[in-house]
C-alpha cells in the first residue's frame, strides 16, 4: 500500500449542511498531516470556487507536503482551471455505469473512451504529471466496458486508477475483484472511493488494500454524500494497530472530535474510537477479565487514543469482582454473605438504574 487518501475537504463537504471556513480548512490539513496521512483531496475545481487558490498557497507556504489533488470532471474548461491552480495531483473523473453514461449524461461509451483520451492528453500537455482517474459507479459498470477504460486510462499517461462505489452497494468480495482486476489490466497504481449505503465503506477499502490497492479514500467520521464514506479514523487506526502503518491514532481520533464541533454534529456513545462508553464496562464477566488483564476485554489500552478506562460498579456487577474489591479493603465475607451482597446490590442499582464507578466502591470499602 502507498497510503490513504483524505477526502473531508471534496466528499466531506458534499454531505448536507456541512462546510467548514478557510481557518478550518488549515487546520483540518494541518492535522491531517500531523496525523501521517499521505494524500488530501483539497476541493472540486471549479471557476465558482475562488477559496481553493488561496487554500493550495497557504498549503504551499505552511507545509512541505507535495501531495495535495484537487478533483475535476473531464471537462476541459475544469482542467485548464486546475492547471492554473497547479495542484501535485489531479483526481479527474469520469462515469462508467450505463445508467450514469446514458441516464446522466446522455451520452454513450464510446463518448466516454473518447472524452477520457482527450482530457487526459490536455492535463498531460498542461503539465500534470500525476493524474488519477476517477471511475465514477465503476461497481455498476459493465465489466467488458470497465476494461477499456482501464487500458484507455493506462495507454494515456495517467498513473492511478480510482475505482469508485459510488453508492455503495458491492460487497468486499466484489470490491475485492474489481480491484485485482483494474491491477492486472491496467499495471497503474490502483485506489478505492467507498461509500457507506450497507455500512461497508470501510471495511471494502480495507479490504481493497488488501487485495493490492495502492490507494483507499476515507473521510474523517465518514464525511460524505448519504450514509458517508469510509471512516479516516477508523481505517487508519486499523492499519496502523494492526499492521503498524505510521499513522497516529491519538491525533485522528482529536481531528475527528474537533471536526465533528466544526460542523456541529453528535458522536454516538458507542461509536468506534470516538464515543464517550467505548471503554465502559459494568458485566460481572467483563469486569473480572479487564481487572486482571485489560487485554482480555479490550482490543487496545484506551491511552492509545487519549481515552480512559471505566469500569462500573451496578447491577451486573458479579462474585468474584466483589469478592477481591473486598479482600483488597482487607475485609472478608463468607460466601452466603457474598451470595446475599451480590443479589442485594444487584437489586438496588437495578432499580435504579444507576452505575458507581469501581474506584468509588473501594472508597466506600475502606474501613472507617
Ligand atoms: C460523487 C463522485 C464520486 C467520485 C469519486 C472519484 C463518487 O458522487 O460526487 O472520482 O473517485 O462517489 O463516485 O465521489
Ligand atoms: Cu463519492
């Protein structure tokens, strides 16, 4: 894999209501930097956009970053546009599903074959030299016609392929596929754009990279049209958890807590790395394991993302975890005192339905 590709600041901003002001576009790229992720898709070029210019100096001026891409449609006014703005990379896109060539654009393939040769052969004399294209419903697209696009994109000096689920509807397996496929045909560097419809998005870009994608687009807190994209913090705390990619958990999971205050949004308690009980546990069983072992119950120690562990004392509470909170306050039960603690204490948290902290019940053992 060559890295993840952040889309907040193009796909992000597409979802409803969300948009962020210059001051929060420079720091969201700023931390995605200091996060350690590779590539970021600053915007859509358009000749309505005039932020976009000031955004790339002030990237030029802040950073020594050189992989900053900014979208374009095959268009060649978008693309003398882009080249004006010079970004490092140029993510242009093009539809391949039939629907959205025949439905959308009112055209046919062989437009498309020809509007590709075209657009690339234009960015390539206006000097880009990393282009990507973007296949645009390339999970609807007739898989005969994919592979003509694909040798079209190779033949024609562009050097990543983005294969797009637009709405979100392949499995893993079918992302899997395509992508093996996109690599053999073409030989280019090979990306994924997932979205969120079933709630595969992340788990497909891994799952692409798994199977030899270069490249996988995510969005912070899945930022995107719809249901969202694939989750940044989430796909990057994998890799790097997991496979020791060098991205830093603690500082995603800020970006995406301080992202989530910019466009005012909620984070779910249960959300993965970022909600407030992620690191909550009250089950009797649960509890024990965590005591004696954090590993047992946990897939990481919460420090890793700057959280803290909090385990409850309620009505799940079990024996054994009240047996050594009280051993430990140098106290003892026998075990039909234990056996009628526990039913009690059960009973009274249960109605009402409230939970102490661990540390709180070892206060409250302390003789005295
Ligand atoms: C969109 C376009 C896109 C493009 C992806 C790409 C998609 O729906 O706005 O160019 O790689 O999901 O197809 O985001
Ligand atoms: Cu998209």
């Amino acid at each position: 894999m060559k890295g993840l590709i952040d889309s907040t600041l193009r796909e992000g901003t597409q979802r409803v209501g969300v948009r962020f002001s210059s001051q929060q576009k420079q720091e969201i790229v700023s931390r995605l930097l200091d996060a350690g992720i590779e590539e970021i898709e600053l915007g859509i070029v358009s000749t309505y956009d005039h932020e976009l210019r000031q955004l790339l100096s002030w990237c030029r001026k802040h950073t020594n970053h050189r992989r900053y891409a900014l979208w374009s449609r095959c268009c060649e006014n978008d693309i003398r546009a882009a080249a004006d703005l010079a970004p490092d990379i140029l993510s242009l896109s093009i539809p391949v599903s039939d629907l959205h060539i025949h439905k959308k654009l009112e055209r046919d393939r062989p437009w498309i074959l020809t509007n590709l040769k075209k657009s690339l052969h234009l960015a390539y004399q206006l000097g880009f030299r990393y282009i990507s294209v973007g296949l645009e419903d390339a999970t609807r697209g007739d898989r005969d016609f994919l592979d003509m696009v694909f040798k079209t994109i190779r033949d024609n000096g562009a050097k990543r392929i983005r294969l797009a689920d637009t709405v979100g509807i392949a499995g893993p397996t079918e992302m899997s596929n395509l992508v093996r496929r996109a690599l053999n045909i073409s030989g280019l560097e090979v990306g994924v754009h997932t979205h969120n419809d079933f709630g595969m998005a992340t788990a497909n870009a891994l799952l692409a990279l798994e199977s030899g994608a270069q490249w996988a687009d995510a969005t912070i807190m899945g930022l995107g049209e719809r249901a969202g994209n694939a989750r940044l913090e989430e796909l990057a705390s994998f890799l790097h958890i997991r496979n020791k990619h060098n991205y830093d958990p603690a500082a995603l999971v800020e970006l995406a807590k301080i992202t989530a205050k910019m466009c005012h949004r909620e984070i779910a308690s249960d959300k993965p790395l970022l909600g407030k009980q992620i690191f909550s546990c009250e089950t009797g069983l649960h509890l024990q394991g965590l005591v004696r072992e954090p590993a047992s119950y946990e897939p990481f120690p919460p420090e890793k993302i700057g959280a803290q562990r909090d385990l409850r004392f309620g009505a799940k509470v079990g024996k054994k975890t009240l047996r050594d909170r009280i051993n430990a306050a140098g106290q003892s039960l026998s075990e039909p005192q234990l056996e009628e603690l526990v039913r009690n204490v059960r009973t009274v948290f249960q109605d009402n339905n409230a939970s102490l902290p661990l540390n709180e019940l070892d206060r409250l053992l302390q003789p005295g």
